[in-house]
C-alpha cells in the first residue's frame, strides 16, 4: 500500500522536497505505527536538506524528512501503546539518517513516541515539539549551565524556538529575570502583549544597551544563543562576571567578532551545544520533566502558521527567511 511523504533526493533548495508516494511502512517488534496528523518544521530541516552537516553524503539520500510530529496509533508491537492513542512522534536521527515524520504513516520505536495530554489538539501538541527548543533549552540550562533558581537568563530571537522556549522552561525552573530580543518593533510588541516582559527591541539599541539597562547594569547569568553571528560579541558584553554563554545556532550567521577582553574579565565560559553531548538517558529523563511541564500549563506552544503537506517548500522558506513568531506547522490528514 502506497503512502504520502515528502522526500528529498538531492540536497539543495526548498524545491528538492517533493511530494511521492511511498511503500506504507510496517512496524517491527517494540514499535508503532502512527497515522500522523500535524508535523513541525525544525530549522535543522533546512540545515539537512540544504547538505551544510557532515552527515549530508550521497548515501544518506533519498531521505523523508521531518523530526517530529503528532498522530494516532493504527498499528502497535508496543505493549505500551494501543491502538487509537493520540501520540507525540519523534526517533533518532529522523530526517537524517532515518526516515522522518513527513509522512501520512510513520513506524517509530515505542521509545520516541509518548502521549499527547488530553485536551490539547494536535497543532499545539505538534508545536510543542516543532522548533526543538524546549528540550534544547532544558538541556542547556540544566545540563550544561547548570542554571540555579533565582539566576538571570538572555535568550535572543524572542519569535524562535529557542528563544520563545528557553524563556519559559527558566521562568518554571525560576529564573529571576528572563529577556529576549526582537528584530521590529512589531515583534517586540507581539511579545510584550504575550506576557514576556523584558523583550529588546533591537532596531531601537544594541542588545549589549538593552541588556545593561534591563539588568540594572549587572548584566546576565546566562546566554542561550540560537542567534549568534553579530549578536554573539555583544551576548558576550552583556554577561556578569562568571556568566556561561551556550552557543546552540547560528540563524544570525557562522562569523562570530568577539573581545578577548570580554572572555578574560568575566571569567566567561563559552559552551557548545549539540544532542551529541547527552546519553538517550539524559535526554529520556528531560523529555519526562518537559512534559509534566506542559501537563501543567508551564509552557505555551505558539504556532505562526499551518500548511498542507503539499506546501512544503513554501513553509520551510517562510520559516527560514520571514522568521515568523512561532512554530511553523504541515497539516498531513485529520
């Protein structure tokens, strides 16, 4: 029986994602088959398909992609799962190495797949995981900063997935004070009247002005950077003394002009992010807080905007060059 998917042949443009029809996959023992429903476009998806990672060879294509997604349980060799269960869907190196959720059926192991919390719909469960930016956050608060309650948290780009998201796992996990950025006053304002406070409106000032006034010259614990490019010098001038900054993207560019001086008087440590730092333990475990996090309201997925499946080279340009505020979202079926 032949299925929906979007699959890339080729890296390059938005166009190599191209709309087949697939073998409809069979679950192997311990795993389930999902009917998906909504899926997220992660910028990473663009990172793969484009071919800028290591992994991007000849042999790893044809590829499906998409990193998660939520949907209904048709088929289960889990006895964890039963048929009917409406499900959270996500697997190891899915749109990578392995085909990804961009599909009308996905088989995924028992261990990449949870419960979606009753009540919520499946666009804001799909956005939950859209971005990455909760479990990134998480893991780079907690894990790598090894953030403390009552600490002060920038995470720039207040419209992304890690910006949005970092903001509200170090308001639960009690951060004293949390700010972002935006790029227009538009944004800025969409944010405020959203509930997030302290929001840089950066074609007003510079983030390092911004951050020295809002933080009462102090400047901040810690910096969890999905932006980076010009914004990374300036993230820098903005911590306190023994602050961390966490470098996880680089939606601002890959050249970085930083001040030694910088590094040196704020006895500052530069950290890298990447999943590859955490054993499937760590990452199961945040997974788990993260989720009892939503279950009790802590956190909000925000969606910008849904298109169909076929749209798909149109949603991932609108995600990647007009930076929208919040997830962008595919509809596959209902």
């Amino acid at each position: 029986m032949k299925a929906k998917a979007i699959q890339y042949s080729a890296y390059g443009n938005y166009e190599e994602n191209r709309l087949v029809e697939l073998d409809r996959p069979q679950p192997s023992d311990g795993e389930v088959l999902v009917k998906m429903h909504t899926v997220g476009i992660n910028p990473l998806d663009n990172t793969f398909r484009s071919g800028h990672i290591f992994f991007a060879t000849r042999e790893n294509l044809p590829r499906v992609g998409g990193q998660s997604g939520v949907g209904v349980v048709v088929e289960t060799k889990s006895a964890n799962f039963k048929v009917g269960d409406r499900v959270f869907v996500t697997g190891p190196g899915f749109g990578l190495v392995a085909d990804g959720t961009w599909r009308e059926f996905v088989s995924a192991p028992a261990s990449g797949i949870s419960h979606v919390p009753p009540g919520m719909d499946d666009h804001h469960a799909a956005a939950y995981l859209a971005g990455g930016g909760y479990l990134t956050g998480y893991l780079a608060l907690t894990e790598i900063a090894k953030f403390k309650p009552g600490q002060t948290v920038l995470a720039p780009a207040i419209g992304s997935a890690v910006g949005m998201e970092t903001i509200q796992v170090a308001r639960r996990l009690g951060a004293s004070l949390t700010i972002s950025t935006a790029g227009t006053t538009k944004k800025a304002e969409q944010a405020r009247s959203a509930g997030y406070q302290h929001v840089i409106d950066l074609s007003k000032e510079s983030l390092k002005d911004g951050m020295l006034r809002v933080t009462e010259g102090k400047g901040v614990d810690v910096v969890v950077d999905g932006v980076s490019g010009k914004l990374t010098g300036q993230a820098l001038a903005s911590l306190a003394y023994g602050g961390t900054v966490v470098v996880v993207g680089y939606a601002g560019g890959r050249e970085a002009e930083v001040s030694i001086t910088d590094i040196i008087w704020k006895a500052a440590t530069i950290r890298g992010f990447t999943f590859r730092l955490f054993t499937n333990e760590t990452v199961a475990a945040a997974r788990e807080v993260l989720l009892e996090y939503l279950k009790e309201g802590a956190l909000q997925p925000t969606i910008a905007k849904v298109f169909p499946l076929s749209e798909v080279a149109e949603a991932v340009r609108y995600l990647i060059e007009d930076r929208p505020y919040g997830r962008v979202l595919m509809e596959v079926s209902h």
